[in-house]
C-alpha cells in the first residue's frame, strides 16, 4: 500500500507510477486489489482536496487536488484498452 500511496507524489515528479509498480516485489498483487486502493485514495484526495483552505497549511488543499489528479490518471492506465474505449464511446 505504502507504493500505492506514493504513486501520486512520485507521478508530480514525471515518473511512471505504474513502471515501478510493475517492477516492485508487489507486482502480483491482483489488479482488482490495486485498483480498489487508488480509487479509493483518489476519492479521498478528491473530496479533502475540495475542502476550505487551512491558514496555516496554504497549499495543502491543492496538493490533493494534485494527488487526486495523478491517482485518476494512473487508475485510467490501468484499464485494458477495450473498456477504454467503450467508455470515451458510452
């Protein structure tokens, strides 16, 4: 999990999140598994993202937004090509 959760960060910097998954001791886990993770943080970073602003952390709420961004992102790479495009036609 711990890869999973630096993925965004480690995307922000230009690397391929999923690159180093594939080559990590992590990369048998179940896509399903993997896909439920992100999803589930980028909803997270979504709606914390969204939230007011803290005095004291100004720039906080738009790293979420970035976090949720890139996990988005890596999450739609992770989709096979066919439901892809079955999703951009539907």
């Amino acid at each position: 999990m711990d890869l999973v959760r630096l993925g965004p960060d480690l995307a922000a910097d230009g690397h391929d999140p999923e690159a180093l998954w594939r080559r990590s001791p992590w990369a048998g886990t179940p896509d399903d598994h993997v896909n439920v993770a992100l999803a589930g943080l980028a909803g997270r970073a979504w709606r914390d993202g969204r939230r007011p602003d803290l005095p004291d952390i100004p720039h906080l709420r738009a790293m979420q937004r970035s976090q949720a961004l890139h996990l988005l992102r890596w999450l739609e790479s992770r989709r096979p090509a066919s439901e892809a495009a079955t999703a951009v036609t539907a």
